[in-house]
C-alpha cells in the first residue's frame, strides 16, 4: 500500500528544514507532494520560503551557503537529500531559477546547446531544439540574435526551453510569472500547460500570482513564514476565503489591501 | 622620415606584439571563467618553459616529443590546481582568489629557484638568429615563428569556443548559478579553464624562452601581458590579440622616438601609460563585455 503511495509520487519532500550561513532558518518543516504528471502550485508572499524550498530540492542551496538541516527529499524513490544538483539535473529534476536568468552572451541557440548532457548525440540536440522551437516559435525567430537582448517574456521562454534541453521529468519554476504582461504569462503558461500534457512532465510552480497559477495546476500549497499553512486542490484553494481575499481578490494590492494581509495572516502562524 | 625604417619598426614591434598577446591569451581564458586576472599567469609561463627543458635536456627527449608532453603535464597541473586551491574559495569574494593567484605565483617561482637554481638556460629550439629580409626589413625569425603560433592558438580558440564545451565555458563565465541549474559542472569549467592556460604558458615559455632564456625572469612577462589582456577588455580572445599588436607597435615605435628625448627606458613608460590609460578612459578595453542593461 505504502509502496503505491510512493511510486504515484515523482517528488516526495518530507518535513524539510534548511539553514542559510547555519543561523538562519529559512525554512521549518516543509512537507510537499508532486504527483507522477501532475502540476503542483507553491504559493505564499515575499520571503515566505518558495525559492528556499525549490532550492531544496534542485540542490542549489549550497551555492548560497545553504544546507538541509532537517528531513528528506525523494525524488523517483530514490533520496537526493544530500546529491550534489549537477547528479540531481541527470536524474530529471531542473529548476529554472528566479530573474530569468538566460546566458545573455550566448544566443538563444548557443543557450541551449550549453544545457545540453555531454551524452547527448548532436541529431539528438537538433530534435530537442527544433521540438523547442515548435514550443516557443518567439524563440525560433530570434535564434541567433543574442539572449541578453531579448523581451522579458522571450527570455522566459529561453529560461524554460533551456531547462527542457536537460530533459528533466520534473520541472521547477520560479516566479515565472514576474514582470510580465498578463497575455506573454497566459502564453506561457499555456505552453506549460500543453508540455505537461503532451509528454507527462511533472511541474512545480512557484508563483505570487496565484491567480494564474491556480488556473492551470491541479493541487496547490501555501506556504508562509516557512511553513505549509495550506494544501489543497486548485478547486479548493480557489474557493478558500483567506485566499480569495489575500491572493485573488482586489487585483492590484492597494495599501490597505496589504495591511490587511499581514494582520490577518497571523491566523495561519498561531 | 625614413619609411623602411618606420616599417621595420612597426613590423617587428607587431610581431613583439603578438608574442605578448600569446601570453595574454592565457590571461583571458581564466578570466573569462572566473573574472579574476591570473596572476600566477607569468609562474606558470616560467613552470612551462622549465617542464621542457627538465623533459628534453634532462631526460633528453627530442623537443618534437617535449613541448606536447610538456603540455600535457602543465594540463594536469591547471586542472590540480582548481580542485586543490580554487575550489575552497567558492563564493568567496574575488579579490580573495587574485590574492590567490599571487601567493601562487610567489610559490612557483620559489619552487622553480629552489629546484633549477637561478642561473638562465637557453631553450635552444633550433631557430636560426639570422634575420629574415623581407624587401629591405629586417624580420627575426623566433619572433616570426611566435607570432604565427598565437595566431594558431586564436583560431584554435575562435573554434573551440563554438564547440559544446568551449560554450558551456562560455555558458559559466555569463552566469554560475544558472550554470549549476542545468547541470552543467561549474568548477570543471573553471579547472577546464587553468588547464587550456596552462597549455598556453607552455607555449609562451617556449618561445620567451629561446628569446630571453629560461628563469625566474619569465615570470615577469605577466606585467606587459596584463597590460594587453586589459587593454584588450580581459575577456576577449580576439581583443588579446589585437591589443598585443597595439602594444608592440607603440612601444617599438614610440621608444625609438623617446629615448633619445628620456635617455632611455620610454618603453615601460609607454607600457605604463597604456595601462593606466586604459583603466581610466576605457575600462572595459577594445572588446571587453559590458554588461547589458535588462530590458
Ligand atoms: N542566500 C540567503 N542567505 C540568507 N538568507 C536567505 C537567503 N535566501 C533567502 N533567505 C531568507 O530566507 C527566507 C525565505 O526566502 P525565499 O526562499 O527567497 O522566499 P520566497 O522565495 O518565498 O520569496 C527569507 O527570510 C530570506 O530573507
Ligand atoms: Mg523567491
């Protein structure tokens, strides 16, 4: 019984805590699920531990001087907790970290070959780009023109399509969403939306904009102050109040939107 | 104006030139993986020259054999060097690995010293000293003959750079932690980096060598090679070569016209100069990266 609950899940992270320079507790037991397939939120406001969780789980904690202190984290059945994140990526697991970060010296194209396994064949490499581009046509476009010069929304897409080329089965992102207007984060998205479907990749999102988000993932967590306060179904997080007011509500967070926010939320720390 | 005689200072003062670009490339490829100026660059320049000499006149090898294997083990050392030493510093401030770089530096030639002693050996590579005329120039024949082996190492590293891993060398230098994310192995990169540096020393130390005799000397070619990688923005192959050019020709030309006004030594000067105008009015030199704004 308990060996099917596991196999049904890619990613198993089982109360987690992580120290920055072994004082700060970022944070405090967090327990998450990520179901073979299936599309997983991580919501939650500023600072609240989203990033600190994937990094967890990618392994690229330690280059910010940052260790797991507490707990385990399964991925495929097999535990992670201490692999370095290069063995983590030949596994399938690839974060796609905050600020788009793209090669913004390299071009679109030389972005993906530097993502490319040193195992990969090169008629493979050429199948992965062109399926890529089929992904992102933006992207096909401006192949060779140089990354740092692209729009935010095609240096997104870089950023995911760069992730793609390591050909993970479970996919992180981090704040996808930032900074861009509301039609590029519907496209991507619903690029998202369509990958997963078509070839049963996992997905963790991370997002501030829980709106969008709860739109195309099935389960969510909210997590604040380091810890889960949250977990439910799209569905049911949707319909929750506290998030209907906090997340989804007003739109654009006026000032007295916020403070209401913080003295509220309190209720989920007690 | 005597037009040959500007010419052959020109020309000769290129080929100079070139030959500090050769050790300039070496400069480049570590910057560009770890934004650090290596300045145990001229120590390894030294290291490479003496590794030939102990493989060919010690062990007596054929120079034909020496040279590559001697490429080999300064390969290896590069990469030693990295999972030693670079490593630990990981994250650390950048100035902490330059100092880095010096104490090595420091540590090289003390271990050349300590183990060749100080008296200068010559490379003896054969080449004839007999200048080559060319029309009415007067060309010498190892400074021809290390001009032409950096270019063979820029198109070679034009090359490279476009293959899979010289972009995922490329790929490090823009951005580690992005690096990390996709799996690419940052710090094999960097030893990656030393190692090809290393080969580069080997090379510069063979031809410095047979111009200026092997010993502890040689290690001072990283002040005019610094000059050149600076001047031609530290992280540009191409910037290294044409700034050595530069370089090479002011120097020859601007000291045959100086030194009679100074009574000698314009030529540090003019080194001097270029460095320290570099810095001011163009930091980021002929070809060096800036960085670009976010859209
Ligand atoms: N590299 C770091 N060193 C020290 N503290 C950090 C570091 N990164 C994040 N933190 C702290 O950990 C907490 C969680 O941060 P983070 O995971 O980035 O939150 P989120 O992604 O939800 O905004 C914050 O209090 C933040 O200040
Ligand atoms: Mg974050």
């Amino acid at each position: 019984m308990q060996e099917k609950a596991q196999g049904q899940s890619i990613l198993s992270m089982n109360s987690i805590e992580v120290l920055y320079d072994n004082v700060m507790l970022a944070i405090k037991g967090v327990s998450v699920q990520v179901p073979k397939g299936g599309m997983v939120a991580l919501l939650g406001s500023n600072g609240a531990g989203k990033s600190t969780t994937l990094k967890a789980i990618s392994g690229l904690l330690k280059a910010e001087r940052g260790h797991i202190s507490r707990g385990e984290i399964k991925f495929d059945g097999t535990d992670i907790t201490e692999m370095l994140a290069q063995k983590r990526v030949e596994m399938g697991i690839c974060h796609v970290i905050e600020g788009r970060r793209v090669f913004e010296h390299l071009t679109p194209d030389e972005n993906l070959t530097a993502a490319a396994p040193m195992g990969m064949s090169r008629s493979e490499l050429s199948v992965q780009k062109d399926k890529i581009y089929d992904y992102f046509p933006r992207l096909a476009e401006r192949r060779n023109s140089q990354a740092g010069y692209l729009s935010g929304g095609e240096q997104q897409m870089l950023a995911i399509g760069r992730a793609l080329v390591t050909q993970p089965s479970l996919l992180m992102l981090d704040e996808p969403s930032l900074g861009l207007a509301p039609f590029l984060v519907a496209e991507i998205f619903g690029i998202l939306q369509k990958i997963n479907r078509e070839e049963g990749l996992s997905v963790l999102l991370v997002e501030q904009n829980a709106l969008a988000a709860l739109e195309i993932v099935s389960e969510g967590y909210l997590i604040e102050n380091g810890r889960v306060v949250m977990h439910g179904t799209a569905e049911a997080l949707k319909s929750n109040s506290d998030i209907q007011e906090f997340y989804l509500g007003g739109g654009e967070g006026t000032n007295f939107h916020n403070v209401k926010h913080y003295s509220r939320r309190k209720r989920w720390l007690s | 104006m005597d037009w040959v005689f500007l010419s052959e200072l020109a020309i000769n003062g290129a080929l100079t030139g070139l030959l500090y670009s050769l050790f300039a490339i070496g400069l480049v490829l570590v910057y560009k993986a770890s934004s650090v100026p290596n300045l145990a660059q001229g120590g390894l320049t030294m290291v490479g020259a003496y590794v030939v000499l102990a493989l060919a006149r010690d062990l007596g090898m054929p120079l034909w054999l020496a040279i590559p294997l001697a490429a080999v083990v300064m390969f290896g050392l590069g990469f030693g060097i990295e999972r030693v030493a670079l490593r630990r510093l990981a994250g650390r401030p950048v100035v902490m690995i330059l100092m880095l770089t010096l104490g090595l530096d420091i540590f090289l030639r003390g271990t050349t010293l300590a183990i060749s002693g100080g008296t200068s050996r010559s490379m003896e590579l054969g080449v004839s000293y007999e200048p080559l005329l060319l029309g009415d120039i007067f060309i010498s024949r190892i400074h021809l003959v290390g001009a032409g082996v950096a270019l063979a190492l820029f198109v070679a590293f034009i090359v490279f750079f476009r293959t899979r891993t010289g972009i995922k060398l490329r790929a490090i230098a823009d951005d580690y932690m992005a690096s990390w994310s996709v799996g690419i192995s940052v710090e094999r990169g960097v030893g990656l980096s030393w190692a090809l540096a290393s080969v580069v020393a080997v090379a510069a130390g063979v031809i410095w060598g047979e111009i200026q005799g092997v010993d502890q000397a040689l290690s001072l070619l990283l002040l005019k090679g610094l000059t050149v990688a600076v001047l031609g923005g530290l992280d540009s192959i191409l910037g290294a070569i044409v700034a050595g050019i530069i370089l090479g020709v002011i120097e020859n030309v601007g000291a045959e016209f100086l030194d009679p006004l100074v009574g000698g030594g314009s030529r540090e000067l003019i080194v001097a100069a270029v460095l320290i105008l570099t810095v001011m009015i163009r930091p980021h030199g002929l070809f060096g990266r800036h960085d670009i704004e976010r859209v």
